[in-house]
C-alpha cells in the first residue's frame, strides 16, 4: 500500500500540472519557498493542514480529492483554461468606460453652462487605477500590481485634489503622500500569517 505522503505528493503534482502552474507559482500563491512545494511534490514533507487546505481553495477540489490513490477526472476548476487575454480585455474595458464617462461629463457641463471641468480627466486617473487594483486582487493577486496600483493611486488622489483646488496652492498635500508611500509599501511587505 502506497503511503500517504506519496498519494498527496502525486495529486500535488498532477494539480499543479493539469492547472499549468510552476511550483514557484504556486509557492507565491501560497507564501512558501520554491522549495518547500518540491520536498512536498516529492513526499520528502507534507504541508500543514491549513495549507492543504489552502492549495485545495486554488485548485478547486476538495481536501478528500488529495487523499484518493486513484483519480478519475481532473476536477472542472483546472480542466478549464484560464484565459487572461479574457480578463486583461474586460480590464481595459472598464478604464475606456472610466475615460468615456469623463469626457461625456465634461462635453455635457461645458456644453450646458460653458463650465470647463477639466479635473474631471485627472480624477478619471484613479479611477483607472483602482478598477485595475479591483481586478487584480479578483484574479491576478499579483503582490507586485497591488503595490504599484496602491502608490499610483496615493499620487494620483493627491494630484487630483491639487489641481481641483489649484487656487489655494495646497503644495503640502505632496509631502502627506511620503509617509503613506511609506505605509503602502511596509503594509505590502508583510509576509502572510503562518500557523
């Protein structure tokens, strides 16, 4: 009888292949080292339970589809292919209708009042940004994409605010975006809590 160990490495490994992942990949899902997911692939060690049960979250089997020598299918979450050009397309979809928005508002308010709201394209910025930061912690979770949109973002909303009320001069709103730069990029350093 194969022991248990090797049955989870074997279903590790056939997860990781049919969802076309590289054990990297999955260790930054996961918040492990390279090599930790391939002493698990080999049965030299197995994952704690939370992580198993994290690593069936990503594949989408259950905790008892590990445990099975023999398996039938590959479960509809992997067998499916992912298709990101899908999900970078209704992306871009979202900020053309951020920038749509802006430029009818702006089109309606001059041709009614004659009002040139010109601000309205600065703050259609963070706007963009933050539907992509939307779609990245939906899809992506890429630590890297959530770094840059949070500090694109911070500028961003502190350009905005400057020229909105470009008459008082409010300069000092740029050195209130250094400590929260700072604060982005400590809050997204912070390694994931492990038991």
């Amino acid at each position: 009888m194969e022991n248990i160990k090797e049955i989870i490495a074997k279903n590790l490994v056939e997860l990781r292949k049919a969802s076309k992942m590289t054990q990297g990949a999955l260790a930054e899902k996961l918040n492990y080292s390279d090599k930790a997911v391939s002493r698990w692939e080999h049965a030299e060690t197995l994952p704690d339970i939370e992580t198993l049960c994290k690593i069936c979250e990503i594949y989408g089997v259950s905790f008892e589809y590990l445990l099975q020598k023999e398996q039938k299918d590959i479960p509809p979450k992997i067998s499916k292919k992912r298709n990101r050009g899908r999900e970078v397309i209704i992306c871009l979809i979202t900020i053309c209708t951020v920038w749509l928005t802006a430029t009818l508002l702006f089109t309606t308010f001059k041709a009614i009042s004659s009002v040139h709201l010109w601000q309205l394209f600065v703050w259609a910025i963070p706007a963009s940004i933050t539907s992509v930061a939307i779609f990245n912690r939906m899809w992506w979770k890429s630590k890297v994409c959530t770094a840059l949109t949070a500090s694109f973002n911070n500028w961003t909303i502190i350009l905005a605010i400057y020229l909105h009320m470009l008459e008082h001069n409010l300069w000092m709103l740029f050195i209130i975006g250094v400590p929260i730069q700072a604060l982005i990029m400590l809050i997204i350093t912070i390694p994931e809590k492990k038991s």
